[in-house]
C-alpha cells in the first residue's frame, strides 16, 4: 500500500521532485554559451585578424582566463550563493562577448585582443560545475541516505554526457553561425544564450539555498583544506584529461589537414565524443565492486590505448578506432574524477571544488592545443600524434598516485 507523507518527508523526495523536470534542459542549453566561446573566439579572430597563430593564441587566453577565475567563482557561489553569483557573471560575460567583437574588428593592438578574450574566459558563469553542486548537495541534504550512492553516480554520469554532448554540438552550433551569417554570429549567439538561459538557470529555485549567506560564510571549511594532496591530485587527473582534449582535437586536425580535409577534423573528433557520452552514462551501473580507484587506472589504461592506436595511425580508419577506444575511457574517467573530487570537498566548499575541476579541463586544453600546435608547425604531424598517449600516460600516473591517497577504509 502506498503511504502518505508529510511534506518534507526526506522518503518522498527524489531528485526530480526537488528539482522539476524543466532543470535538466535548461542546465544542458545553459552551458552551451561556453562551449561555444573557445572555437567562437578561433572563429572571430581568424577571420577579422586574417593569422591562425594569433586565433589560436586568443582561444588559449579564453581557456587561461577561465583556468584562473573559475575557482574564485565558485567560491563566491558557496559564500554568497549561486543566483548572485550568477546573475553577475552572466551580465559581465555578455558584454565582454560584444566588446570582443568589437575589438577583433578595429585596429587595437593584438595584446588588446589577448587582454579582452582572457575577460571572456574570466568571467565565464561556469554553469557546468554550479549544477553538478547543486545536485550533489540535493542528494547529499535531501534523499534518504539509502538512495543516495546510486543517484549521485547516476547524476554525475548524466552531468558529464551533458558537458560531452554540449561541446561536441557547440562547434557544430558555431560553424553554423559563420557560415550563414558570419564569423561575428557565434560570439552574438553566445551573449545572446548567456544573457536567456544562464539568466534562468540563476533563477530556478534549486539555486536558492536554506541558508543565509551570513550562516555560509561560519560553516565554510578552511580555505587551506583544498590543498589537500588527495584533492589535488584529483585536480591534476582531470588536467591530464584536458590535456588529451586539447592534444587530440589539434594533432587529429593537423592530420586531417595533411589529408587535405581539414573541415573533417570535427567530425572525426566527434567519433570520441559520442562514444564517450555514452560510456559515461553507463556508470551507473557499473557494480560498487569496481571502486572508483580502480576504475581510474583502467580506464586510464584505455585511453592511453586509444591514443597510441591514433599515434601510429595511417589512415582515417586507424584515426577512427583509436578514437572511439578512447572515447571508452575518456567519459568514465571523467565521472570517477568527479566522483572523488565531490567525495574530498570540504564543507561548504562543493561548488570551488566543481568549478577547480571545470578550470582543470579547460587550462589542460587550451595549453594542450597551443603546444600541439607548435609540434605540428615545427616538428611534423607524426610528432604531434604523440601528444595525446603522452597526456594519457599522466592521467594514468595521476591514478597510480592516488592509489596510495586513497585511505583504506575507502578503497
């Protein structure tokens, strides 16, 4: 028989009850602004600066902006809550955006374009690791404790799909734009989306919180606890994996472009996004005996795999497979990251450890693909494949380290 309950019965609330079912599109489309911005900014500066070097250089300033100032946005979010926090960076990001196209257009120096494109990646409203502290914090505060280790896998599966399926679109999104209308219309579009959807998504009800900022602020853990080397070294596992992204979209584009088909690099890339949305997703039912430190050095294993098949590739088939092996690795590894690093936050911190591992991505990424870049300018294509197994061996010593940081009693 089906038992009544009280409102606020913690055995009545599922996630979906808390949040409504309109949350999860609104925090997908929401992050789309972001995923745009990197390839948006390429886009732009390519075409008003006429110099892929400069391009390159100003989509690397976006990354580093965001590596830097993610972190400081996330705690603003855990001390003054994330609708404040929200609201402000989103207004901020829209106007910087325009003032980027403007900017790329006139005659200013290129160090004004560097100084403009790192605002864009400082001000990004980092919606992605915002709503992975927020769920965790609902599963956390507000499920029966019963339910809560299979949800919480379940929603850190589903919130790394999203950010797969979000910037394996966003560049589709982003060529469409340019092409139709202009290399100024994906930076547009990006304003445009923040100043809608991140505006709305600072507005749900999941991000009002039941305590004061006041009563946040005496309930926040010491700031020195994030550097904790078993925090950190789940920061630096989740930099190797941007530094796989960054060193596979560009060696795999150089390659693509000695092929002569450079414009199918994208498609080819999407091969690893695809399957590694998939595969993350899959995690949820992944048995609790194949604990998270395990599963961090497999899959480490695989991607490392992945990535040497494409190091020694031939031909666009080989280029393929060692794709999609990859991909078998790279969305399974990003949720057991995310795994540890919401299981290692120190109160109150969720959304500073959210947003240090968002940062992580980004700055491995953009490092990643200036550097490849630069090997495949100077020293080949062939040298430039390397790259990728290279990142992938660092997040396997990453594992490898934590291995011996996990404690016992949590293995």
């Amino acid at each position: 028989m089906h038992r009544t309950s009280e409102p606020g019965d913690p055995e009545a609330t599922t996630l979906i009850s808390r949040t409504g079912f309109l949350y999860f599109p609104l925090a997908l489309v929401s992050r789309l602004p972001f995923a745009m911005g990197v390839v948006g900014v390429l886009t732009l500066l390519v075409s008003a600066r006429g110099s892929v070097e400069l391009a390159g250089l100003g989509s690397a300033m976006v990354g580093i902006g965001s590596a830097c100032f993610g972190p400081l946005v996330g705690a603003a979010a855990d001390r003054y809550g994330q609708r404040t926090t929200l609201l402000v960076t989103a207004i901020v990001n829209s106007v910087v955006l325009g003032l980027l196209a403007w900017v790329a257009y006139s005659d200013l120096p290129s160090v004004a374009v560097f100084a403009t494109a790192f605002l864009v990646g400082a001000s990004v409203p980092q919606t992605s690791p915002m709503s992975r502290s927020r769920l965790v914090t609902i599963v956390k505060t507000e499920l029966p404790p019963e339910r809560r280790p299979r949800t919480l896998s379940t929603i850190l599966a589903y919130e790394s799909a999203a950010d797969e399926v979000v910037f394996v679109f966003g560049p589709v999104i982003v060529g469409l734009l340019a092409t139709t209308l202009g290399a100024w219309a994906p930076i547009a579009g990006a304003a445009v989306l923040t100043l809608l959807f991140v505006v709305a998504f600072a507005m749900h009800r999941t991000s009002v919180v039941a305590t004061s900022p006041e009563e946040r602020a005496a309930s926040l853990a010491p700031a020195s606890e994030l550097a904790r080397p078993a925090l950190l070294v789940v920061v630096f596992g989740i930099f190797a994996v941007g530094l796989v992204f960054g060193t596979t979209l560009t060696s795999l584009t150089a390659f693509m472009q000695a092929q002569g088909s450079a414009e199918s690099a994208g498609l080819f890339y999407g091969v690893m996004g695809i399957g590694s949305a998939i595969l993350a997703i899959s995690v949820a039912l992944f048995s609790p005996k194949f604990t998270l430190r395990y599963r961090w050095i497999v899959f480490a294993v695989i991607i490392v795999a992945g990535e040497s098949i494409l190091a020694s590739a031939g031909s666009t088939a080989a280029v393929a497979a060692g794709l999609a092996v990859t991909g078998i690795g790279i969305g399974p590894l990003l949720v057991t990251l995310y795994s540890f690093g919401s299981a290692r936050s120190p109160e109150g911190r969720s959304a500073t450890v959210m947003t240090m591992l968002g940062s992580g991505i980004m700055l491995g990424q953009s490092l990643a693909a200036a550097t490849a870049g630069y090997v495949a300018e100077r020293f080949g294509v062939s040298a430039a494949l390397v790259l990728p197994a290279a990142a992938g061996v660092l997040a396997l010593l990453a594992g490898l380290a934590n291995w011996s940081l996990t404690p016992r009693s949590h293995r």
